[in-house]
C-alpha cells in the first residue's frame, strides 16, 4: 500500500524575486511551513470564513421580583399626552361639590374669589341677616384650601412630580377625603338635608367645608405638575380672561384655547349636575358621593396611564 499523495515545494532561501504560484492539487487548502523550510498544503474546509462564528455564551440574570418590578413600575414618570382629559373631569367635580356645598352653607370650596368676597363683606354683614357668620365658613374654607395647596405641593417636589406614584398618591388621598366629607353628612354628623339647612352658627358644617378645601388645592398643584397651567380646575376668572385675550382665538387649531373652553363648559355643566342632584335627591352627600366616585376613577387612570418615553440620544 501506497502513502497518500502530497505535494511538497522547496523553498530556496536564497532565492531571489517572487515565488511563483504552483498548481495545487487542493484548492480550499493552505501552506504549512515547517521548521526545515518545507511548506505542506492541508484542505481547509473546516476553517472557511463562511461558517457561522461560535456562539458566545449567554448570561443568565435572575427573575426580578414583583416588589422590584412593581417598584420600578410605579417610580416610572408617566406620559402628559391626553392627561388634559383626566383634568376636564376634575373641572366637573368642582363645579359639582361648589354647587352643592353652596346650596346648603353658602360658601365655596374651589373658588377662592368668591369665598374672599364674603369674608370681606362679613364685617358690615348685620346680625339679623340669615347667614351673619358666613364670613367665618369662607374663612375656613380659604384657609384649608391654602393649606392643602402647602401640603400638595412640597409632597409632589419631594417624590417627583412626575412619577406615577406621586399622581397616584395626590389623587387618591383627594378621593378620600371627598369620601370621608360624604360619609360625616351620611351618619348625620352634619345635617344633609338641604332644604333644612337654615342654622348658620352650627359648626360641625366646617367639617365638610375643611376637607373638600383641602382636597380642592389638590387638583390645582396637579394640574401644574403636569405642566397644564391653562387648566387649574378650580377658577374661572384667569380663565376667562385667557380665552378671550389669545391671540389664535379664532385659529383652526388652538390646543390651550380648546382646553379652557372645554374646562368652562365642565365646570358650568358640573354645577347644573349638582343643583339638579341636589334639587331632586334633597340630599347633599348625594353627589358628593358621585364626586368621589369620579375622582376614584381619574385616580385608576394615572395607575395605568402610559410610561413617559425616553429618547435615547
């Protein structure tokens, strides 16, 4: 038996010039030089660069747990897109509680201007009028709301405005603060019955007016934080004034004169919801009840609203 066939060349050293190519019995082959200055050709199929490269190794990570992946969930910042229609609701709920709470104590607890009118008329108020120490519920009232304005906004620059732990936080604490107004007039802590409701010296009535303020300062410093300063939800004034002062008033597209008028028109139709719940039901924790429902649901909102895009540069 014969070795196999191979081809060697000899390669002179002392050659001068390029060597020339020699006719190699293997075509996917390449040169071996050994250290006695002979060079071997071996096939070279297995080494072709059109064989995918070796895979490298993946690393496995460990499972996150669902208390670090709700963490990151609810630390996330959420998105501002279309959030103006969770405010347009918190427009209706003021003019429904203002209605209300006026129609049975003749105070406001959103609108402020109002409340700063009777306060400064309550000194030449005479004794004998039906009302004389109205004065004192839209003191409460102005003061509460003052307070819940201090409270919201250092809680919403402490954990992040933005942050949907935060959104959710702030709305959530104002539903239940609606819900526990509702249920003092509900066991008849403060009487609930509107068309009795003539004693303007019974104190327990600035119980509702303390919480609804309070929670009302909520909506404002929200509507802020998401950078929607054309719609604080709780005046009309500024509001007003801002409509008819744009410059696009009449421009085909005009997003900020758009939402103004849509929040003027929320807070008038909440006010007509409340006089009519309340004419019809002779109850006032009725649509205070639907208030807090509403409210409950804008706070279910933020727990799913989406996640605010980041922009990877």
């Amino acid at each position: 038996m014969h070795p196999p066939h191979t081809t060697e060349t000899t390669v002179d050293p002392n050659a001068s010039g390029s060597a020339r190519p020699s006719q190699h019995p293997f075509p996917n082959s390449f040169v071996a030089v050994s250290s006695l200055g002979k060079t071997t050709e071996m096939p070279t199929q297995a080494m072709s660069t059109s064989d995918p490269p070796l895979d490298k190794p993946e690393i496995s990570r460990p499972p996150q747990s669902l208390l670090h992946r709700s963490q990151s969930y609810f630390t996330a910042e959420v998105s501002t897109t279309h959030v103006d229609v969770l405010f347009l609701w918190c427009c209706f709920i003021s003019g429904l509680v203002d209605s209300t709470i006026y129609n049975a104590f003749g105070t406001f607890v959103s609108m402020q201007t109002g409340n700063t009118i009777f306060l400064g008329l309550g000194g030449a108020t005479p004794e004998d009028t039906s009302k004389p120490y109205g004065w004192a519920k839209s003191l409460v009232s102005i003061a509460c709301f003052c307070l819940g304005c201090l409270a919201f906004s250092h809680a919403t620059h402490y954990f992040g405005k933005l942050r949907r732990i935060t959104l959710v936080s702030s709305f959530l604490v104002q539903t239940i603060i609606i819900l526990i107004a509702a249920m003092v007039v509900e066991i008849d802590v403060v009487e609930g019955r509107l068309k009795i409701i003539t004693d303007d010296i019974d104190w327990y009535t600035v119980v509702p007016i303390a919480l609804l303020s309070f929670q009302s300062a909520g909506q404002i410093v929200g509507s802020r934080a998401v950078n929607l300063s054309e719609l604080p939800t709780v005046v009309l004034t500024s509001m007003l004034h801002d409509i008819f002062t744009d410059r696009k008033l009449v421009a085909k597209e005009n997003l900020k004169r758009n939402r103004r008028v849509l929040a003027f028109f929320a807070i008038l139709i909440g006010a007509i919801c409340g006089g009519f719940i309340g004419e019809g039901t002779e109850r006032m924790q009725v649509p205070l009840w639907i208030a807090g429902g509403i409210k409950f649901v804008v706070t279910l909102a933020w727990v799913f609203w989406p996640e605010k895009k980041t922009s990877i540069v």
